[in-house]
C-alpha cells in the first residue's frame, strides 16, 4: 500500500510539472549480477530483464514518452562465453518474433527498430529483426528501439566511412560535411536524441551507448538491477530530470 501510494503520488507530480523527455535511453545493466547473488543460472536474469523491459514500456506509455531506446547487447559483449552469448541471441530470436501479433504492439501501434551491426548478428536474429520491423513499420504513436550488435565508436566509424565515400564518389563536397551529414548517417539518423539516459545497476557511464546523440542527453544513474528495476525507480527517474535545467552546453 505504501509502495502504491508513492507511485500514484510520483505520477501525479510529474503529470503536473509536464515537461517530459520525449526520447529516453535505458542501458540494461545487471542481469547477471542479480541471479548471481540469488543463485540463479545466469540465463534466469537475462529471461527477468527481459520480462522487466515490457513492464518499463507500460511506464513509459504511461507518462506518453514516445521513444524508448534500450542499449540490449553491446559488441563487446561477444567477449562473452560461448554459452551465454548463445542463450542471449535465442532469447533475442523469440522476443523479437513474439513481437509480430502481439496485441499490446497493434494497440497502442509501437514500431520497433533495432540499432546496431546487423552483421554481427547470427542470420536467424537478424531475420527475426527484420519480421518484426516490417509487421510494425507503419506505427507510429511509439517508437521502441532497440540497440543491439551495437558499439558507439563502431557507429561513428561507419558513418565517416559512408561520408568518405560520398566524398570519394563525388556525391557530397567535403565543404559541406557538417552536424546534419553526420547525423544522417548514423544508425539513429531518423531519431531525436535522448533526452534523458537512465543506466541500472550502480555504474555511472555510457559504455559507448549513443556517444554522439547523447552529448546533452541528462544522465541518472539508479543502483538497482535490471531486473529489479521498478516503477518508483523510474518515476524517480523522470521526476529528477524534470528538476533539471537543460543548458545544452550554453
């Protein structure tokens, strides 16, 4: 009773302050380390933070956030064990799949999208991507994106590439290349940048998530696990960036 009625009394406040972010970042962290300490098999975390993403999607439409962006797997995470990265891209699969005729989607018209170097990813995953952007790619009262294969430096690198060649094909003079050319070409191109950027489990940096588009995004760091994150935490969340002055580097 206490818990709801800290809820119901976040939400009403943050319902009247308004100025709401319009595009938030969440870095997923601490699946692992939660079933650890629980003495869980790993994969029980991964399969909760999964679960726990859904709930945070209620949320956010809650509120009428209308981007998410969720940092799910990043290129470095290959650098894990054979098995774990395993588990992960055959729950990766069935997410992804479980999102074509999901009722809630075609409700409340969510496209999602993934961010990130497909070609990193087994074919099956990508494939599985590739459903479910095209079943939601008309939708447009919520936007899901989820960042996946995804390293921000690697973007960055792809993008100057594509630049490069334009340059080198004649098609863009090198006069021209500015902010805008930039972002075209990174793989958020038709994206607003992140608001507000919320990061689980305790610790306080990017890891590469969305480098360029979050160079005035507010930062929050939260000390509760993924899979323990809960909606008080991100009502927290939100109201504490709504107490915020935005400067934009002014």
């Amino acid at each position: 009773m206490v818990s709801n009625y800290y809820e119901n009394r976040l939400f009403r406040r943050i319902k009247k302050r308004g100025n709401l972010p319009n595009h938030i970042g969440i870095i997923l962290d601490g699946n692992r380390r939660y079933a650890s300490e629980r003495e869980m098999i790993l994969d029980r975390g991964h399969i909760l933070g999964a679960k726990k993403l859904e709930q945070v999607l209620d949320w956010a439409r809650e509120l009428g956030i209308q981007y998410i962006t969720v940092y799910a797997f990043s290129k470095e995470n290959f650098d894990r064990s054979k098995e774990e990265i395993e588990t992960l891209m055959k729950l990766f699969e069935s997410k992804f799949n479980e999102i074509i005729g999901d009722n809630r989607v075609d409700k409340h018209e969510i496209r999602v999208n993934a961010v990130g170097d497909m070609d990193s990813l087994p074919p099956e995953v990508v494939s599985a991507i590739r459903r479910a952007e095209e079943a939601t790619k008309e939708y447009d009262n919520y936007f899901l994106n989820i960042a996946i294969g995804y390293s921000g430096r690697q973007e960055l690198v792809n993008a100057v590439r594509k630049i490069c060649k334009s340059v080198k094909d004649d098609e863009l003079d090198i006069e021209d290349i500015n902010k805008d050319v930039i972002e075209e070409n990174l793989y958020t191109a038709d994206l607003p940048d992140p608001d507000l950027i919320i990061r689980t489990s305790g610790e306080e940096r990017l890891s590469g998530f969305l480098l360029w588009q979050s160079a005035y995004s507010e930062l929050y760091f939260c000390e509760a696990y993924w899979p323990e994150f809960d909606k008080i935490n991100f009502f927290q969340a939100v109201s504490n960036f709504q107490e915020r002055e935005r400067r934009y580097g002014r």
